[in-house]
C-alpha cells in the first residue's frame, strides 16, 4: 500500500552543519495526495521515518518502518540538524518554514552584532 505526496523534500539530518558534522539520515517531508493505508487525510503534513531505499528514478521510497512513499515530482533535497528534525516533527513545520525561522535567527544575530 503506498501513500502519495506533493511538495515533497529528502531531509538529510546531520548531528550539526558545518564542514564536519556526522550524516545521521535521510527523511522525507511531503503533503498527502492519496493514502491507501487510510493512515492520513488528504494535504496532512507528513514527515517520514528514516529511508533506506529509492527506487522508480528517485519518486518512490521505502522506510524503515517498511512503508512505501511515492511523490508527484522529484523531491527537493535540503540539510538539517537532529534538533531541527525533531524540532519540525514535533510541530509539523514544512521545511519553508524552517528556512524562514533561519532567516530570522540569522537576521536577529546580524542586529545584535
């Protein structure tokens, strides 16, 4: 049974960003097309456990927790922190936003210099 997405991003989660934070995983982010495990309701924001295979030229992708994922176009791809993962889990922010809460961290930081 596979669950369809749009807006899709592959999430690749590292301790910390820099030159040499540790790769921990690879996530996808996507909003719900279609459902046929009946799991999600349709445009529901939906983060995935951890990838471990691609297939179909990069639209279709197995988790972990064996589940199948399928997306409407090729998948953004996008850097983040463990903390900024558990961070968008637990608020079901899209991945746009926590570029935009970057943005403003970073604009907070250039006022205070």
């Amino acid at each position: 049974m596979i669950t369809e997405l749009d807006k899709t991003v592959c999430l690749h989660v590292y301790d910390y960003l820099s030159s040499d934070g540790e790769y921990l995983d690879t996530i996808l982010y996507g909003e719900v097309v279609f459902d046929e495990t009946q799991r999600f309701a349709v445009h529901e924001r939906v983060y995935t456990s951890p990838l471990v295979k691609q297939e179909h030229q990069q639209t279709c992708f197995l988790t972990r927790s064996n589940r199948i994922y399928c997306t409407t176009e090729l998948p953004k791809n996008m850097a983040i922190t463990l903390h900024e993962w558990r961070w968008l889990r637990r608020h079901l922010f899209s991945p746009d936003e926590l570029l935009a809460f970057r943005a403003i961290i970073q604009l907070g930081f250039k006022q205070n210099k």
